[in-house]
C-alpha cells in the first residue's frame, strides 16, 4: 500500500511547481502581447512548452490525488 505521507508531499511539490509554472505562463503571455517582435515571439514559445509541462504536472497531480483516495480508503491501487 503506497504510504499516505510520500502521497501528501509528493502532492504538495506538485502544487508547488503547477504555480510556478503557471506564474511562467502568465509572464510570458505578458512578453507575447506587450514585448517587441523577438520578445514576442520567445514569449509565445515559451508559453507553450510551459503549458505542455502544466498538463504533465496536472495529470501527475491526479493520478497522486487518486492514489491518495484509495489508500485512505485501505486499497491498492491496481497499477503502479
């Protein structure tokens, strides 16, 4: 059974980095409207790796959150 206390950390690290990486999506959406035309363009791209990065954090954070769930409840989960 996966212990609840590493789920809770792991859990709040990954919050930790969903608000880093969304505090560098809302700097570059900045740098892609109001920067010149090089600093637009970096912000652009910048923007959109990071939001790749905020889907793999976000999905890490549900499947911690849904093993979280099962071991409260004393399960295991079936994979992983």
């Amino acid at each position: 059974m996966p212990d609840q206390a590493a789920l809770e950390q792991e859990l709040r690290q990954l919050h930790e980095t969903r608000g880093a990486i969304e505090e560098r999506i809302r700097y570059a959406q900045a740098r892609g409207r109001y920067g010149n035309a090089g600093e637009a363009e970096d912000g652009r791209e910048d923007e959109g790796a990071a939001l790749v990065e905020l889907d793999r954090i976000m999905t890490r954070i549900r499947a911690v959150e849904g093993k979280l769930a099962l071991s409260r409840r004393g399960l295991k989960p079936r994979i992983g």
